[in-house]
C-alpha cells in the first residue's frame, strides 16, 4: 500500500554505550516520514568475537550499519565485511576525526570510551543531576546562588523534564512552580547568579495538557480550575506580569521539545554567565 509505513533495520555497532550512535541515527531517521527504523544495537563490542555476533544478525537482518570504533583494526574488518555482504557501511566518527586532525596537525589517540571516563566533569554532571532532583517542584535551595538556572512556570510547561536535561548537561537546576495567588520567594527575586527563566505555552497547549491528566480521576469536573480555559490564560497572563516587572527571559515551549527547550535555556546560560562574570556579586 502506497500510504503504509516502511520498516528497515537499522544496525548500531559501538565499542562504548552507544548513545551517539542512537542519538544521530533517530536524528536522521526522523527526517525519512512513514519510515521507520528497527533498532539493533550492539554496545562494547572490543573484540572480534563480538564483532562477528553482531555478522550474525546483520546476515540475518540487513540494513544499514552504523558505528562507532575507535579500534582502526576492527573498523576495517567491519568496513570490508559489509562491503562484501553489500550492506552499506557508515562510521559516524571519522569524518570527525578526520576534520579534527586536519585542522590540529595531530592523529587523535583512538581511545576507546573517552567521553565516558570518571573525570572531573563526570562527577561535576553527577552533582548537577543530585542538586536538580533536591530541588524539584519548588524546593529552592537557602542559597539561591548555589544554582546555575532556576525554572519558573505554571502547572504543566515540562520544568521538571526540563531542569533534569539541563542537569545531564552539567547545569544545577532548581524549577519553582507559580500558583495563582502565591508570593514568590524574596531570595529568588534578589538572586544576582542563577539564571532565571520562564516556560510558558499556549492556552489551547496547557489545556490539552491538563486535561489528559486529569482523564480517569473520579474527582475531576468540567467546573475545575485546573483545566478552565479562562483561569489558565489568566495564570498565563500572571506569568507574563511576573516576568516583565522582574526582567526575565521567557520561552514558550507548545511546539518545542524538552532538548530544544533546554538548548535554547543552555545558549542563555552561557550568555548570562558573561554578564555575571563583568558584574561579580559583592
């Protein structure tokens, strides 16, 4: 049928976890509409017998290979492999390397799982993600200068998914909900080096939102606030308010992914760290 949606294997080979692989293949894959890849992947394969179990299910299954090995060896044994099984073949990781010793003069040394290694920025990564979840939900910290960002909005503009993201991305992150009629907190007002924004969306966006959580609780009604129109556009307009007379940054996230969101958020952090930096707090 003209309309059905086509499947293709998808062959993941990676001699670490494999996150990059997944993350630039579903980046590519979401480009192809009524295409859709079935996922095979093959994380710390190091050797040539994990290698060869990998063969087995790509002569099995094939499609389109992926990889990541830094192993030079074990690269061309893949390379040639695929090529006499005509299957096409594809490291993600040389073109990279290549650019990068081009531009440096220098080979890069081909270690296995670098991005992974229990350095300094892994354990600064880890701390981020412990402040975040301590400080969910309007836990702010005693010290509001301990956070890097602080997430403002009301119920349901994904502040939670959100300060996480961040978190994975090195960034403590505290997120405080606005509730109608609620005082915010003096000391995040006062606050000179978090960097303070608000998500907000659309009425039609938070509605849909609201009221899928709501569906199949006994105690919800058509005359509930949480899901009336009028009182969400008037928390929307509060937000607002809030903002101008405070002077903080607003993004409406009703199309946005949590990971656009928070790279636009990440790209405002480091901006606001320069303007911190050239007016250091006393």
């Amino acid at each position: 049928m003209p309309n059905s949606e086509r499947y293709f294997h998808l062959h993941l080979i990676s001699d670490s976890t494999g996150e990059t692989l997944i993350a630039a293949s579903r980046a590519v894959a979401s480009q192809y509409e009524k295409t859709s890849a079935i996922e095979h992947v093959y994380p710390g394969v190091r050797s040539l017998a994990k290698l060869e179990e990998a063969f087995s299910q790509i002569d099995e299954k094939p499609g389109i290979v992926l990889f990541t090995i830094a192993n030079e060896n074990l690269s061309t044994i893949l390379l040639e492999r695929c090529a006499t099984m005509g299957i096409p073949c594809v490291s993600i990781l040389e073109p990279i390397f290549k650019t990068f010793q081009a531009y440096l003069g220098i080979p890069s040394s081909r270690k296995t799982g670098a991005q992974h290694e229990l350095n300094a920025e892994y354990f600064n990564r880890i701390d981020a993600i412990n402040f975040t979840l301590m400080h969910d939900d309007g836990a702010l910290p005693e010290i509001i200068e301990d956070a890097d960002i602080v997430l403002l909005g009301i119920s349901r503009t994904s502040k939670t998914p959100t300060s996480i993201y961040l978190a994975n991305r090195g960034l403590k992150t505290a997120n405080f909900p606005l509730v109608p009629n609620a005082t915010i907190p003096t000391r995040l007002i006062e606050g000179k080096n978090p960097l303070i924004v608000a998500l907000i969306a659309s009425t039609d966006r938070i509605y849909q939102v609201r009221q899928n959580r709501l569906l199949g609780n006994e105690n919800s009604n058509k005359t509930n606030p949480y899901t009336d129109r009028a009182s969400i556009a008037e928390e929307l307009a509060q937000t607002r308010k809030l903002c101008k007379r405070h002077n903080w940054t607003m993004i409406d996230v009703s199309r946005k992914s949590i990971e656009e969101t928070a790279a636009e958020i990440y790209a405002l952090w480091q901006s606001h760290q320069q303007t911190v930096s050239r007016f250091p707090i006393v």
